[in-house]
C-alpha cells in the first residue's frame, strides 16, 4: 500500500511567531432595567427620582377691577313693606273761587270793584286788622246789627268793631256765598269764636260762638263803602254764650 504523504505547511503559518489579534467583539450594553425593578431599587434606596414638571409659562398680570362683594352667609331680607299712604287731597288751584263765590271777571268793571272793596274788608277783619278794615269805608260810615242802634263816623264804627274783635280774639269768618247788585254787596257767612270779653251786653263765660250772618254792604256815588247792616240771630248767640240764662 502507498503511504500517505504530507505536506509541507505554509511557512507563513509556522514561521509567524506575531500572534494577530482578533477583531474587537463589540459588548452588549447593559439592558435597561425594567421600570418595576426601577420601582423597587428607588424605594430600597430611599431617594425616588421625582419627574420634573415642565415649566409653566408665566401669566401676563391681571388688570385689577371693582372686587366683586364677597358671598355672605346669609341672604339679604327684603325690607319689611311700608303701609300704604293715603294721598291727601289736592287743595284749590290758586284764582278758582269756592262754590258760592263769584268770578271777578264774570263782572263789569264796576261792579268788580264793589266786591273787591268787600273783600278786603272782611279779609282785614279776619286778620284783626282794624286801622285796614277802617281804610276799606267811606269817610261818613255807618254801622248797624239788624233791630239795634245805628253807629256813624270812622271813630265811632272803629269802636264797634274794636268791641267786636277784643271779645273774640281769635274770631274767624267762613264765607259761603256772595251777592252782587246795582248798588250793594251781600255776603253770607259765619262767624266763631270764643267769647273772651263782653259783648252786646253779654258777660264773658269762655264759651264758643257759631253764628250764621249776613252781611249787607252799601255804597255811595263813589263805589265807596258806606253803610254796614250785619244780621244775625241774638237770641241764637245768647243760648251759646250764656247756655239760655237771658231768654
């Protein structure tokens, strides 16, 4: 049998004493531990990582306004309602006359002079007024109550209604109608007061008067005041005054 012969090896295999290194085999990078195992190594250290939060950008300022009240406990209570007013009633209108009064300026002129003489006196008599209800008469007067004596003069019929108003200082005349003629004025009226001071031969007792009149009012070529006539019930104002003692 033939032998086997062999062969010679390469010399660059023998005679190369320098070793080659081998290639650098990359190393695996560590893997990533799993967020439990993560977990469990933050608690057993004691220090979790806490994540930071993410910068927030920063609020233009708030322009400042009426605060708006703050909400209280309690709700307001209504208030309680006012009682209804009653409205009062609605005087006059200035220039209307009462019922019973005429109109100046349903008159002539002449006649709506007469009453306004009238007037202005028993407007100065109302007010105690006695030089203004003088001025108001002729310069030759005359006064009278109906059944009694006549007064004549300026001084004279002062008196009389002197006497008048001292024994009634707060004497006050309500005039219900007024009446127009040719030559006079006639006004309806009454009078009260309290009695104060003697009159008509009457002593003072303190009582009230409330006695309806008529008052007559002539007047001379001039339109000038001159003569009074008042009528009035006596025997009415002595029951008043004296509770009938003098009947």
């Amino acid at each position: 049998m033939a032998k086997a012969v062999k062969k010679p090896a390469p010399k660059n295999a023998r005679g190369n004493k320098t070793r080659t290194k081998k290639p650098a085999v990359a190393k695996k990078a560590p893997l990533a531990q799993k967020p439990v195992a993560a977990a469990r190594t933050a608690r057993s250290s004691g220090t979790a990582a806490r994540p930071k939060q993410a910068a927030r950008p920063a609020r233009p300022p708030a322009e400042e306004g009426p605060k708006a009240p703050r909400a209280t406990a309690e709700a307001p209570r209504p208030p309680a309602p006012r009682p209804a007013l009653v409205p009062a009633p609605a005087p006059p209108a200035p220039g209307t006359p009462k019922p019973g009064l005429i109109r100046l300026s349903s008159l002539e002129p002449g006649a709506a002079a007469r009453l306004t003489a009238v007037r202005n006196l028993l407007d100065a008599q109302g007010r105690h007024d006695l030089p203004g209800l003088l001025a108001c008469l002729g310069p030759e007067p005359t006064l009278e109550f109906a059944g009694g004596p006549r007064h004549s003069g300026q001084e004279r019929v002062g008196q009389i209604y002197g006497d008048l108003l001292r024994a009634f200082p707060d004497l006050t005349l309500e005039i219900l109608a007024e009446h127009v003629a040719d030559r006079s004025v006639i006004v309806e009226l009454v009078m009260q007061g309290t009695h104060r001071q003697q009159w008509l031969g009457m002593a003072p007792r303190g009582r009230t008067l409330t006695l309806p009149a008529a008052y007559v009012f002539l007047f001379d070529k001039r339109d000038q005041i001159s003569a009074v006539r008042i009528y009035l019930d006596r025997n009415l104002a002595i029951v008043q005054l004296t509770s009938g003692l003098l009947r």
